[in-house]
C-alpha cells in the first residue's frame, strides 16, 4: 500500500475528502493510490502539504502498519 493512502486513512479521510483538501481530481488521485498513474509534480506538492509528509515519501510501498516494505 502507498504512503499516500496509510495517511490518508490515519486522518479519516476518503478520497473525496483529500481531493478537495488538495484540489486535485478525484479521479486522478484515484489512479494514483492504484498505482495506475503518477501524479502530475503540482499535484505531489499539494498532496505533500496537505497530508504533513515529504513529496518522495507519498509513493512508497508499505505495510499497512505505515512501515516500509
């Protein structure tokens, strides 16, 4: 599982909620917690903000305790 999803979850938000937070397309931030899309580099930084974390940390893999795989 992506940083970006454990911490997400850990705030209580859905998808909705974090793509309103950092206006971004729900639909974008969906493909990228799928691992279907990276997100655009304005996108990254808005979601780093948001979310209290690194930009290089939003995409690691890891457990779903928040440790690294």
């Amino acid at each position: 599982m992506l940083r970006l999803t454990i911490e997400r979850q850990k705030k209580g938000w859905s998808k909705s909620e974090l793509a309103r937070r950092a206006d971004t397309p729900l639909s974008h931030l969906s493909r990228v917690e799928s691992g279907k899309a990276e997100p655009y580099e304005p996108v990254k930084n808005r979601l780093s903000n948001v979310l209290g974390i690194p930009e290089e940390e939003l995409l690691e893999e890891v457990d779903d305790d928040g440790n690294d795989s």
